[in-house]
C-alpha cells in the first residue's frame, strides 16, 4: 500500500470514528449501478451526461416517435391521414436507419402504406430492432 493510499485510509477512519457518515442521504439503500455493458466504451460518458441532462440519444428520440405516431395510427379512421401518418413513421424509419449505421439486419422495416387496415395496425410489432412490424396486405 503506497503512503497516498494509507493516508486516505486513514482519513476514512477517523470520518467514521467521529459520525461523519451516518445519516447521509440513501443510507442503508442499495446503490443504484446501472449496467451500461451494451454501450460501447468510447459513448459511456458521452451517455451518461445526456441521461444526466434528461436528454435521450438522437435514435432513441426518433425510436420514441415512431411509437407515438404508431400508438396514435391506431384511432385514425381516415384513410388520408392514415397515409399520411404512415407515410412520416416510414420517413422517421428510415431516418433511424440512418442513424444506426449498422448490418441490414438490425434495420427497422417500414410500414406498406398500400391496402393497410386497423386489424393489421394492432397486430405490427412496436420492436424496432429487428423489426418485422411491416403490415401485411
């Protein structure tokens, strides 16, 4: 043990001898470790600023519209707006694509605009991953 590190452990020692630890905030909680493994390490920091700041990652925001414009497909009764609609998730699709920068296989499959009904809406997959949420005609 170097001498930096015994001093250091000696100043633990007296904190705790004098109560300079009890009642801090979360005592007697678990901690809260987050397990960021899936992210690569050259991002973590960069990740955990933006979580920090409450702000979501690009894909992640683009990730949570496509589910809004999905949830609010499903109460669309005009075919119009339907089209539409589908036509601004597809757009938002590709986008986080784009985005992604990964294997094709990972990619989001957009949604057939052609013949498209409600039943089919309720049956698509909100998994953007790899993604078979296209409707079926």
């Amino acid at each position: 043990m170097s001498d930096f590190e015994k001093i250091a452990e000696e100043k633990i020692r007296q904190a705790l001898a004098n109560g300079d630890f009890d009642n801090l905030p979360g005592a007697g909680k678990p901690l809260r470790l987050e397990d960021d493994s899936t992210v690569a390490p050259d991002l973590r920091m960069a990740y955990k600023l933006l979580k920090d700041a409450h702000c979501l990652p690009p894909e992640l925001e683009v990730h949570k519209e496509i589910l809004r414009l999905k949830d609010l497909l499903r109460g669309v009764e005009d075919e119009t707006d339907r089209t539409h609609k589908i036509r601004k998730i597809n757009l938002l699709i590709t986008k986080l694509n784009l985005l992604r920068k990964g294997p094709l296989s990972i990619q989001a499959r957009q949604i057939v605009i052609s013949r498209l009904s409600k039943q089919s809406d309720s049956s698509a997959s909100t998994d953007l991953g790899a993604d078979t949420s296209h409707a079926k005609s």
